[in-house]
C-alpha cells in the first residue's frame, strides 16, 4: 500500500494523485481481515479517506454496520473513516490480551 501521494502518469500526462494511507495501514492484520470478512471483497485499496459508502452500493451501511459489531464487537456509523473502525477494533484486542 502506498503511503503518501503518489503521482501516476495517465496515457494523456494528466497525474493521478492516491490520498494517504498511513493511518489505515498502520492495522495490515486488521486491514486484511476486515477486507474479506466485513466487507466481503476478495482485496481493496483504501486510503486515510475511505468510509463505508465506498465499499458497497446498498441503500444503507445498517447490514455493514451489523457484520461489523457481529465480527468485531465495536460499535461504528456510516460517518467513520475505515482508519477509525479499525484503530477502534485494535484497541479492543489490546484491551483483550
């Protein structure tokens, strides 16, 4: 995963620029599981942006939201940045070991 903006050439020169990542890969454990298990995708590339909405096309997070607190045991919203869904779930498992 990219950790900062990072430029890529398009076939007219225009430049593409990737937000940062930092915050969310600082769980890759996490981050991984929570692709395939929360999500239901097979990978994704998320930045310190990503939010719910950008991983599915269904009228509401609720079923997302469910899955979530299902899987992980915390509490998150439609409004919360993926970076913050999974610092809340690390900090459950330290609170566990």
């Amino acid at each position: 995963m990219p950790s900062e903006k990072q430029p890529v050439l398009t076939g007219d020169k225009r430049k593409i620029e990737f937000a940062p990542n930092d915050k969310v890969s600082a769980y890759p454990e996490i981050y991984d599981h929570f692709v395939v298990h929360a999500l239901e995708l097979e990978g994704a590339w998320m930045s310190d942006e990503s939010k719910l909405w950008d991983f599915h096309d269904e009228a509401s997070c609720q079923p997302l939201l469910a899955r979530i607190k299902h899987i992980y045991g915390v509490e998150a919203s439609e409004t919360d940045f993926i970076w913050e869904i999974l610092h809340r779930i690390h900090a459950k498992n330290l609170q566990q070991n």
